[in-house]
C-alpha cells in the first residue's frame, strides 16, 4: 500500500503544472521588478544621504562661522586698559566698568608640546609643570618657566591672553573663552542615516569593571588632584590678600603710633619751653622787684636823714666834727645865698 501523504502531495505537484510555470515567471518579474525598486530606492537615499552630508557640513560650517564671528564681535573692550593682578594662577580683572572678574587660569592653560596652550575647561594644569614662583604676568602676557615630567630643564614660555579672555557684550564682563565644538551638523547626519543602520547589541556595560580600570582610575586622580590644586591656588590667594591686608593695616598702625609719639614729644617739649620761661619770668620779676624796692627803700631812707638832718643843722645841736663827720656820709643839699644875710653865730 502507498502512503496516502504521498499520493496527495504527488498527485497536487502533478496537478498544477500550469501554475508552477505562471509562478516562477511571476517570481522572476517581481524579483526583477524588486531591484529595481531597491536600485532606486539605494540610489533615492544615497542621494538623500549625500544631501543631507552636505546639509551637516553646511551646517557645520555655518555653525564655526558664527561662533567665530560672535567671538569676535565681542571683545568689545581692550584687555590691556584693565588692571590685571596674579596671584599664583589666580587672574584678577579689575576694570571702570563693572565688578572684578576672577580666572583661574590652571584651569584653562596647558604646557603642551614645549608652548602655553589655552584649552577647554577643566583639562589645563600647567600649574604642576612649572617652576616655583615663576608664574608671573608681563602686561597681558602669561610668563613661566616649564618643563615636561619629572626631569630636563625649564624652559621660559609665554602665552597672550588678549584673545582668550573676552569682552562679553551681553553680561557686560569679562570672560575667559570656552571652548566649545557644536556638531548640529553631524545630528543631521546621523538622523537621516539612521534607516540605513541595523543596530545590534554586542554588549553590555560592566560598573564594576570601570571602577577597577586604571585608565578610569587614574582619569579620576587627576580630577581629584586638579580639583585639589585649584582649590590649594584659591586658599594660597585668599591667604596671600589676607597676609598683605593685615601687613598694611600693622603699617598703619605703626605710622599712627608714630605720629602719636611725635605729638606727645612735641607737646611734652613745649609744655618744658613754657615751664622754663615762666621761671626765667618769674626770676626776672624777683629780681627786678626787688631792684626797684631797694632803690626804693634807699631814697626813701636818704630824703628821711636829709629831712633829719635839716632839723638837727636847724636845731644845732651838733657840733662841728660830728656835722663834719655827718656831711661827709650825707651832703647837704645846695645852699642859695638870701638877699639879707642872717645873724652869724660865733662859738
């Protein structure tokens, strides 16, 4: 006996000899037809995908234009009519118009292949490939002795900040240059590449194996470490101004205390000047007091014996060696002859 599956299908493939030919003729006119649907379709998204690369590039190019062009309309202001004070990387901007600004220029400096490069945010740290003390500010100019690693000898470098340091016409500050890259072009590109793609996952991500991956180590130490720096730089500022605030303040004091000495010498000085002359006035008045006393006293004793004595001669009650003895100490005064001579007494 034959199996009835068999006669089925023996009997349906014999059956339909017609539709099997009218099938593979079908067959190969959709095939046919289907590339060149694709060719089409292939030749319509290349085409989309070259337009929408120029379109990117375009875009791409429109966007540094403008970034260029907004940056350079910007610095409205010259960086070397303002004040600038450094402090270990510490960039202090002081200018008529506004506020003071502060850069940290650790930040934003490299030492990059023997030169000062300014670079984005966040990845300078030229701080740590210098000299000690030997950051310093020529004008607008960064000055420094560097050198790469551990070994070889400093080398002077120098870096403008006129053109990384900008005049930002909408805030009215100033501003250290970002640099920043805008890809609004290539977002283009990938959106309208994206039907082309097929996405698979290969794999997926691994935390812990990052955690103990010393590239991802040793990128967070050097965060950590610039993180540290700039925060060293920033308190070594801060006690730097505060060190010299209080040195001027002790000068003052010490200026004042001076000057509070001078008053009191000069005062002590005159109060002594005035002491001394009041005694010299005061002797002097002594002395001329007693002077005029005794002068005084004297021509009131002569004029009191002359009176005596005219009474005594008018008395004669003297006799002659004691008016001779008296005469001799106290003169009489000027005799006038009268007109009648009086009597004349004889002894």
């Amino acid at each position: 006996m034959s199996d009835p599956a068999t006669n089925n299908s023996a009997s349906k493939r014999g059956s339909s000899p017609t539709r099997k030919g009218t099938s593979a003729h079908d067959t190969s006119s959709t095939e046919t037809a289907s590339k060149t649907t694709k060719t089409s379709s292939t030749t319509t998204k290349t085409s989309k995908s070259s337009s929408s690369t120029a379109t990117g590039n375009t875009l791409i190019s429109n966007t540094l234009t403008s970034s260029t062009s907004t940056r350079n309309t910007s610095s409205g202001q010259d960086l070397s009519q303002c004040t600038l004070t450094l402090r270990e990387t510490i960039l202090t901007i002081e200018w008529t118009g506004g506020s003071p600004v502060i850069v940290n220029l650790n930040q934003y400096v490299a030492y990059i292949g023997g030169q000062l490069r300014w670079v984005s945010r966040g990845t300078g740290g030229f701080r740590t490939t210098c000299q000690e003390k030997s950051i310093q500010l020529d004008g607008t100019v960064l000055v420094a002795s560097c050198r790469e690693g551990d070994s070889g000898d400093y080398q002077k470098v120098r870096l403008d900040l006129t053109p990384h340091i900008i005049f930002d016409s909408t805030t009215n500050f100033y501003r250290p240059d970002e640099l920043e890259f805008t890809l609004a072009g290539a977002e283009t590109i990938v959106e309208s590449s994206r039907s082309l793609m097929d996405i698979t996952l290969i794999s997926t991500f691994n935390l812990s194996k990052l955690l103990r991956e010393p590239a991802f180590n040793r990128a967070i130490t050097e965060v950590a470490e610039r993180a540290e720096s700039d925060a060293h730089d920033q308190r070594l500022a801060a006690m730097n101004g505060m060190t010299e605030e209080v040195e001027e303040i002790k000068k003052e004091v010490e200026d004042l205390q001076k000057r509070l000495e001078s008053v009191a010498t000069r005062s002590q000085k005159a109060t002594e000047d005035m002491k001394t002359q009041l005694e010299s006035i005061s002797k002097e008045s002594t002395q001329r007091f007693e002077r005029e006393m005794t002068t005084l006293v004297n021509a009131l004793a002569k004029e009191a014996m002359k009176a005596v004595y005219a009474q005594i001669r008018e008395l004669q009650v003297l006799t002659v060696e004691q008016q001779t003895a008296y005469e001799s100490h106290w003169p009489p005064p000027p005799y006038k002859a009268d007109a009648t001579p009086g009597p004349t007494a004889v002894y």
